[in-house]
C-alpha cells in the first residue's frame, strides 16, 4: 500500500511538473485552444483545417468497409492520422477506391475513375468494374 501511494505521488509531481514545463516553454496558447474546443474543432486544430476537411469528404463518400490506398503529397504523421481517422475502411494494396491528397492529374490510372472531387488536387478515384 505504501508503495502504491508513493509511486502515486511521484506520479503526480512528474504530471504537473511536465505541464508546467509546457506552460513555461510558450505552448499556453495551445492548450487554452484546446481546452476552448468542442471534441470536433480540437481534432481539425490538431490534424489541420485541410487535412480535416478532407478527411470528412472521404467518410462522406468511401461505402462502409471499403478498402483504399493513399496517394499524393502526404507526411508520414498525415498519412498515420487518415488511416487511424477512417477505420473502418481498410488500406490495401488492392483497393477500391485511391484517396488522392495534394495530388498531380498524372495519378488518374485507366483502371480508375474520378468517383468524387473536392478540391483541386484532392479528389476520389474508384476502380472501374471488369
């Protein structure tokens, strides 16, 4: 039991002290945006509007369980959070449907067409039936 209590603390001195530490370093506007923001809005502050936007359009249009494949100019951390964001659809090798983010009009592939389009440079391509 002491045991449990003293790492308790310690656990608790090293929580605030870190928060603390960011609060010191500057990030309090960040965490005063956060803190103001609705679940919605704090995703889209944390991903970033474009990407946000996009990512909806994507549930908006994907069928449910349908498998895609990510291309265009995408970092690795905006690649992680589009595949974690639009669980249940599966990433394949084989897909459905390309997700096209930041993308050239070169990406369209004859076995592909334009299913739907958001913006210029993001858009949905479906896989044309055999």
């Amino acid at each position: 039991m002491k045991l449990a209590k003293t790492t308790l603390i310690i656990w608790v001195f090293f929580w605030i002290l870190f928060v603390v530490r960011g609060l010191y370093k500057g990030e309090f506007r960040e965490y005063r945006a956060l803190l103001q923001r609705d679940a919605e809005t704090k995703r889209a502050y944390i991903v970033g509007e474009d990407l946000y936007e996009f990512l909806n359009f994507c549930l908006m249009n994907l069928p449910r369980e349908s498998s895609y494949q990510l291309r265009g100019e995408l970092k690795s951390i905006d690649e992680r959070r589009l595949v974690y964001y639009l669980y249940p659809h599966k990433k394949s090798d084989n897909p459905e449907y390309l997700l096209c983010y930041n993308a050239d009009r070169d990406i369209v592939r004859k076995s592909f067409y334009k299913s739907a389009v958001f913006k210029t440079g993001q858009f949905i391509l479906r896989r044309r039936a055999d």
